[in-house]
C-alpha cells in the first residue's frame, strides 16, 4: 500500500490529490473561482495602473511639460503696480530662445457692466452676457495654449499692429449669441462698440476659459481699455526644454530684474506616474484583496467540507498505517492546487482583460514580467494556508471516533 511506507513518493501523493480533486470537477471549479477573481482583479488592476500612468505620463509629456507660464512675483496691493511687469513685446522676445515653439501674453480686460450682445440694438429678446470674460492676446496665444479653432481664423501681427476691431470668440459663448459663420462678418458688441468676429476657437488645452471668452488682439485692447502690461505669458517649448526656458525666460521678458518675474515649471513626470498609479491602485487593489479573501473561505469550506465527506477514508488510511503528516500533507496539497489552479487562470484573465482595455483605448500595454507569476504563486500560498485548518482536522481524526460516529 502507498501509504504504508513512511514518505510516500511524489507520484503517489500526485495521484492521490488528483484522485481527490477529480472526483466532483463542478465543485473544483467553483472553489477555485473566489481565487481566480480575486487574482485577476489584482493582476488587472497593477497592469492597468502601470498602463494608465504610462499613458498619462505620455500625456503629460506631450502637454503639461512643455509649458511654461511666466507672470509678475508679485500682484502688490489692488491699485498698486505689481512688482514686476511684463512687456507687450514679450512674445517677439521669447521667440528668439531656443527651445521655444510658440509664445503669447493674455491679460484680463476689466469692462464693468458693459453688456455682451450679437446685436446694435437694444432688442430685450436678444441675448446680453455681462458676466462674459473679455481677454487681450498676442498673435501667437493660439498656438502657445495649443487652441484649436471650430471656424474662421486667429488674429494675426497685422490686426494687432493696426489696433483693428476684430474678436475671436469661444465655441461656448458663440452658441450663447447664435453666432455659426464668421465668413458672414457677424459682429459681437461689448457696450456700445462693435467687433467683427473672425474665428470661433473650439478648444484650449491649456487655458479652458478661453472657450467662453470674447479675445481681442493687444493693440485694440490697449488702445481702447487702456492696458498697462500683459498679466502672463504661456510658453509652449519643445520637449525637454521647459526647464530651461523657465531659467531662461524671466532674464529675456526682465533683463533689469529677473527675480520680479516667476515662471512656473511642470512637475517631474516620474512624481505624476507615481502619484496617478497609487491613486488607480488603490481601491481596485483593495477590492481585489477582498476577493481573495472571500476565495481563500471558500477553499477552507470545500476542503473542511472534504474532511467530514472522507472520514472513512481517512480512518481507513490510518488502520492501515499511515500517519498524521501524511494525511496533513495531503490535505494541504489539495488546497494548494485549488489557489495553484485559481491563481493560473486568475492570472492569464488579468493579463487578458489589461491587454484588452489597453487595445480599445488604444494605449501601449505595460505589465511587469513578475506580475503573472506572482499572481501564480499567491494563487497558490492562499490555498496553502486555507488548507491549514482542514488539514490539521483531518490529522487529528481517530479510526476510532469514525467508527463510533464521532470526530
């Protein structure tokens, strides 16, 4: 008999947990389910984490780390002159630095109660929009803040120079005043002047206001309102050289005193994929754990229900010489191929459903080569320790108490 030598061989003990596992596959398959969710929803949930912050940090690479924002350190007291100023040449200026794609100056225009409308006259059925933000931009403020435009076109050095009465309006607020065509030399008014409307900008990755926002060239806005100085500048720089224009740009916009200027650098991109893949992280790990919870009981259940199902076995095993450990060892060796089986198939789904979402988002999939394995291998140590109170149940079962019942 197997079990009468003292350490049964690998193959015997083998074919004695297959015989036990096999024997209601159904019930295999649905205590081995706990731990296949719990695994892949821990293996989904690293990978898609990496594969989301890889992304983003593409993103931020892309945008947010070639742009610079520089304005005065200091506003001062309402009223007073801010500490440092911005001159209106500041674009000719930082376009001359190398690194530097594209560079504009916005600056708020203060109009009061001034009432925004599409139309001359005072029509109580026509739309007026007060609240409307009222901005001055450099000619090259469209590309810096990387806006995209629905309809005509942006201002360029001609309009500014010649102070002309022409507006860009956002998307948002050209629907407001039923405004569609700038071919057709709509006219928007702010109090009582008028302005032509040449373009209608759809989006501003960087700067969002814009979208609901009248924008008027420089020249017309400080011929008309007065302005003193720019309040900002965005800079969009090439890849790599934000940093260095930052150092750069306060020197060239105030060469008298740079430190009046700040500009304002992106983070480093390794701290926003750190940041972006502990915030994914760690809710859908929590709840992964959870599920693996739950499958390391209902392996503990299957297995203790085993026990009680098998006890003549077991007694039988017993009378015929075979020792506690060994009916322990077989015990646990069963639970652990549950995790074992769990964590395999809870694995490969893991990398499936992160090569799946990565495909219909169109990202590039990034999955550390220990993850599956170690997906496996926890598989594995839950069952093992779910085992362990079954285990030791079924080694301290007497042939005795089988035979009267008991136990």
């Amino acid at each position: 008999m197997r079990f009468l030598r003292r350490i049964p061989l690998p193959a015997d003990l083998a074919a004695e947990v297959a015989a036990g596992l096999l024997v209601r596959p159904g019930r295999l398959a649905l205590t081995a389910a706990g731990t296949v969710l719990g695994i892949a929803a821990l293996v989904a949930t690293l990978g898609l984490a990496a594969t989301a912050g890889n992304h983003i940090v593409t993103r931020f690479d892309e945008l947010a780390a070639t742009e610079v924002v520089v304005q005065p350190a200091h506003a001062g007291e309402p009223g007073e002159e801010p500490a440092g100023v911005l001159p209106w040449d500041a674009q000719t200026r930082l376009e001359r630095l190398n690194g530097v794609r594209a560079a504009g100056t916005l600056t708020k225009i203060e109009t009061g109660d001034l009432p925004i409308r599409s139309v001359a006259l005072e029509d109580p059925l026509a739309a007026a929009l007060p609240q409307t933000p009222v901005l001055a931009a450099s000619p090259g403020l469209r590309h810096a803040v990387r806006g995209e435009l629905a309809a005509g076109r942006w201002f360029d050095r001609g309009h500014d120079a010649r102070r002309s009465r022409v507006a860009v309006i956002g998307q948002g607020l050209a629907r407001r005043l039923n405004i569609a065509q700038p071919a057709l030399r709509p006219a928007v008014f702010i109090g009582d002047e008028a302005f032509t409307v040449i373009g209608i900008l759809k989006s501003a990755a960087r700067e969002a206001t814009l979208t609901d926002s009248i924008i008027l060239p420089d020249g017309t806005a400080r011929d008309l309102y007065g302005l003193d100085h720019p309040e900002k500048v965005y800079i969009d720089t090439a890849i790599g050289a934000a940093r260095l224009i930052a150092k750069q740009a306060p020197t060239a916009l105030a060469p008298h005193a740079p430190d009046s200027l700040v500009a304002q650098m992106p983070p480093e991109p390794a701290l926003v994929r750190a940041r972006v893949s502990g915030d994914v992280q760690a809710m859908l790990v929590l709840l992964g754990g959870l599920s693996l919870i739950v499958g390391g009981f209902g392996i503990a259940n299957t297995t203790l229900v085993s026990v009680m199902e098998r006890r003549g076995e077991i007694a039988l095993r017993r009378s015929l010489g075979a020792q506690r450990r060994q009916i322990a060892v077989q015990f646990l060796v069963e639970s652990a191929a549950i995790g074992l089986l769990g964590g395999i198939v809870g694995a490969s789904l893991g990398v499936v459903v992160t090569v799946a979402v990565a495909a219909v988002q169109s990202w590039t999939p990034v999955l550390a080569a220990w993850l599956p394995l170690a997906g496996i291998g926890f598989g594995a140590l839950i069952g093992l320790l779910a085992g362990a109170y079954p285990a030791l149940r079924a080694a301290r079962l007497e042939p005795i108490d089988v035979l009267r019942g008991e136990g």
